[in-house]
C-alpha cells in the first residue's frame, strides 16, 4: 500500500507539471498561418541596397599592318546596383598615320536585369567621323547585353537615328581560360545597316565582318597586357565604297595592348 501511495503521488506531480507546460506553451504560441512579415523589412534588413560602379578598359591597344598604325580602344563605366545601372560606353579608332579617326559610338544606357544573366538596355547616343571632313549622327539604342550559353559574353543593340535610319550591331566574346592567369579571348564584331549612312561611313547591307584573338595575361585580375590578331573583312556596298576610294577591304592586324579595370 505505501508504494502504491507514492507511485499515485508521482503520477499526480506529473500530471501537474505536463498540464502547466502545456498552458505555458499555448499562451507563448505564435499563430504562424496568420504571420505575414513586411517584405520591405526584410529587403532592408537581409537585402540592404547596395551602390557600385566599375571603369573597364576592355580594348585598349595598337594595331599595326603595313599601311595603318591605329589606337584602338572600347572602354565602358557603370555604376548601380544588382538590377539596375547606368552605363557609359564609347568604342573607336584613331589613325596615327594622318590624325583622322572614328568615334563608332559614344552611348549613355540605363538597364534593368530581366533574367540571371542578361540586361536589357535603352538610352541614347553619337556616332562621330572626324579628320578632314567631320561629320556626326545622333541616335536612340535599344539593347540586351549578358550571358548566353556557354559563357559567351553578348552586347547586341539597334540604333535608330534623328533621320529614321536604322542599323544594328553585335560584339561576341568568349574567354578561353590556359590557366587562371593566361586567357586567350576570341571576339566576333559587324554592323548591318537598313540604309545608307553616308555621314558615318555606314552602308546598307551587312557592312563588314571583324574576327580577332587576344592572349592576355593577368598579372593581377585588374591589369592584363596582351598581344593577338585582327582579321576584318569588308562586305557589300561597304566594300564598293571603299575599292572606289582605294582603300583596303580586307586586312589583318597585328595587335598589342591593356586590359585594365578599376
């Protein structure tokens, strides 16, 4: 009879303690169903906006054939955060030999990420030739730039001028990677007008077809000398205008230059 009168008090403190744990946990419960936290407090929190920018130096070089010196460059600077940015680019080449040269574009875009890995761009920009006879063309842009499969680097954009002239242009690159540090970079460039463009030296038609390798070394990520090759080749009305003017069609370059990125 006494250990039966112990094993019941046992049970009875038991019973208490489960019964108030119980009541503790039910008045302590959050109702998780109906819980619906504010997202701009956790963007704020987890996902605190962020403001960047990057000056890349992506050509920037001298190329040389038997007729031609030339200073190359393509150089772009953007500042902004994961999904959107404004960007400044400008692309061109200055002939050493006699001071002329082309300005292929000046452009100021603003983007918006739409995908992982591809921006869609739209701003406005200037085309210049200057030399002996300068000459300008003003034009709004619409583009995508990014990633396609295979790591192919894609900047793809058609131009529409204050005239209602039309052109479109396409940069392919693709880096080749012999070790982390030496990088062989094959890039694909043309230009396809729907009309003539006479103030910049653009015609109807595919204008021409520029193929080139460049092996930099990257004595840091953010500086990287390089030599290569450029082969380009001009086509259709481009090709005529050009033979009539004697000057060459079809040309390799020898190509020395920085890659460099701040």
């Amino acid at each position: 009879m006494k250990n039966l009168s112990i094993k019941l008090k046992l049970l009875i403190i038991l019973y208490l303690l489960f019964t108030f744990g119980t009541q503790a946990q039910e008045e302590e419960r959050v109702n998780l169903p109906n819980y619906r936290p504010d997202p701009n407090i956790i963007r704020k929190v987890l996902l605190p906006p962020a403001r960047f920018g990057k000056l890349l130096f992506d050509l920037f070089e001298y190329r040389r054939n038997s007729d031609e010196k030339e200073f190359v460059y393509d150089v772009e600077f953007w500042y902004g955060g994961d999904f959107r940015r404004l960007w400044m680019e400008t692309e061109g080449e200055h002939s050493l030999k006699n001071g002329s040269g082309t300005v292929e574009r000046f452009d100021i875009y603003y983007s918006q990420l739409i995908t992982a890995f591809w921006d869609f761009r739209l701003g406005g920009g200037v085309a210049s030739v200057y030399g002996d006879n300068s000459k300008s063309r003003t034009y709004g842009v619409v583009g995508f730039q990014g990633l396609a499969p295979y790591w192919f680097e894609v900047d793809a954009n058609v131009r529409i001028d204050t005239e209602g002239k039309v052109s479109a242009d396409i940069e392919v690159e693709y880096d080749l990677l012999f070790t982390q540090r030496l990088i062989l970079q094959p890039r694909l460039e043309t230009v396809v007008a729907f009309s003539d463009i006479e103030d910049v030296g653009i015609w109807k038609g595919v204008n021409y077809l520029e193929l080139g390798a460049r092996l930099r070394y990257e004595i840091r990520r953010e500086f990287a000398p390089y030599i290569g090759i450029s082969w380009i080749t001009y086509l259709g009305k481009a090709k005529d205008v050009m033979e009539a003017s004697g000057e060459d069609t079809d040309r390799f370059d020898l190509i020395f230059g920085l890659r460099m990125w701040f």
